[in-house]
C-alpha cells in the first residue's frame, strides 16, 4: 500500500495511491497522516473499503506533499556507506552519527530545491527514508522492523560550506526545501527487504550515485535502535538513513547544484521524486 498526503482547494489530505494514476481521499478517516499512522490498526480495514467504494481522483491533478508533512522529530545518519565515507576522506565510523534537519525544510517529492542566498555548495544526498510506526524507547534489533510504518525516497539535500564549518553538521542540512522526501510511503508489508534495493541519484539524466541499501554500514534495524536509547520515538517520526558514494562535494573538481538543474532520486520499489532548482 502506498499512503500520501496530497494538496486540493488549499488543504492538505491524506490519501492511498489504487492505481498508478489514481488516488482516494482519506480525510474523512484521519486529519492527517500522523493521526492515520498512529491509529492503524483501526483504520487500516476503512482504508481497503474507500480504497474499493471511495472517489477516485486523478493523481495528475493534484499537488503530492511530503506525505508527512510536519515530522515531529526528523533524524539522518551521516557516512553510513563505505564508499561514502572513502570519498568524504574519513574514518570508518565506529559508531552512529546523527544529526537533525529542522521540520521547515520539508519539502514536496516534486517541489523546487531552493539554492541559497548565503551558500554555494548545495548538494544530493539519495537516502531511503524510514518512517516510525509505533512509538517507543529503548527498541531492539528485533523489535525495531515492527515499529516502522513505512518508507519513502528523500533527498538529504547539504550546504556543505555551512555543513563543514563547524563539526555539527544541522545547521548546515536544515535550510528550508533541503529535505524532500515522498512520493509517498510504502508500508512495510509492500516494501520487501528494504536491505536489498537500489538505490541512485541523476542529475540532469546524469548517474552520479547508484549502490544497493545492503551497503548499509548500520542497518535501518540497528539505526532505530540506537535512536530509541536516547529518546522516544513518536508516530510520524522521519529518519534518513545514509547516502552512497557519489556526491558533488566529492567529485574532482566538485560539481554542486545550480538554478535549473534536475535532480531525481529513486529507491527501487519506492518510486521516485525529482526537483529543479531555483534560486532563494
């Protein structure tokens, strides 16, 4: 199942993808996807019934948000890709290392990336996106593929110049329309081995990452984990889950985004978002 949170007449709904090119409305059932993930279990059985008797709506006619719109908490790994840390010219990590992105860069699966006034060194970072299911604290290994709802495909978009000056990565990954992520989420039961898919990120039609989620240093398992020691997590919660090799900060010489370039990530079986970007 595919779940997202689309714009009509002004107003932010969730909804269920029915087929490639139609969706249906859930709002009658929940407000917004928060409340839809953090009571599943009641309305997932409405969600099959509209999905057969509700109105269908034609997905090209609608503007699809990130289908949380407002994460209570978004989180995001840095070097978790062994050919990520080798380009970064760093150290394996012996542990996680976690950073934030502020909740007002959300940004559309399909809405402009915004290159900065104050930077020149935007840059892509292809991630496959975990979204928290049921809520927790101190969650094991084993416990953790029962608390993510579902996945998506987002952007890391990076300030490196901001990101790099000082050795906290968050001001630098925060600024607005720097974390796209959607199309929409794909619940776990549809997802498959999330430790298995592919993974790329082009711009302008040019490859510049392509890997697999099995190069996961610290897999989505052991990363929900180690979250779950220090905080709760909440329905609704985002987590970034590393990036491969083959930024722009890291080609010789560097290739960062400008105003007008493409830029489309993909995660096999979780479909894909694609922005322009345009000047602040």
């Amino acid at each position: 199942m595919h779940l997202l949170t689309f714009l009509r007449h002004e107003k932010a709904e969730p909804g269920v993808l029915v087929d490639a090119s139609q969706i249906v409305s859930l709002s009658s059932i929940a407000a917004d996807m928060i409340a839809l993930i953090d009571d599943w279990e009641a309305h997932s059985d409405k969600v099959m019934a509209l999905m057969q008797q509700g109105e269908r709506i034609a997905l090209d006619r609608v503007r699809l948000l990130a289908p949380v719109p407002r994460p209570g908490k978004i989180f995001a790994i840095g070097l978790n890709y062994a050919d990520h840390v080798e380009e970064s010219g760093m150290d394996m990590p012996p542990h996680q290392i976690w950073f934030t992105k502020a909740a007002t860069a959300v940004n559309g699966p399909f809405d402009p990336i915004e290159i900065p006034r104050s930077s020149f060194t935007t840059d892509y970072e292809v991630e496959m996106v975990a979204v928290i299911g049921k809520g927790g604290r101190h969650i094991s290994t084993e416990d953790a593929p029962s608390h993510i709802f579902g996945y998506c495909v987002g952007n890391d978009v990076s300030e490196r110049m901001w990101q790099m000056r000082t050795p906290q990565y968050s001001l630098g990954k925060s600024f607005d329309t720097h974390a796209p992520f959607g199309p929409w989420i794909t619940t776990s039961a549809a997802a498959g081995d999330v430790h298995a898919l592919d993974i790329r990120c082009s711009v302008n039609g040019e490859v510049r990452q392509s890997s697999n989620t099995r190069h996961l240093i610290f897999n989505v398992w052991q990363q929900v984990a180690e979250l779950s020691q220090a905080m709760t997590l909440e329905p609704g919660d985002v987590i970034f889950t590393g990036t491969p090799g083959g930024v722009g900060g890291a080609m010789k010489p560097p290739q960062f985004l400008k105003p007008g370039d493409v830029v489309r990530c993909e995660v096999e079986g979780l479909g894909s978002i694609e922005a322009t970007c345009r000047p602040e």
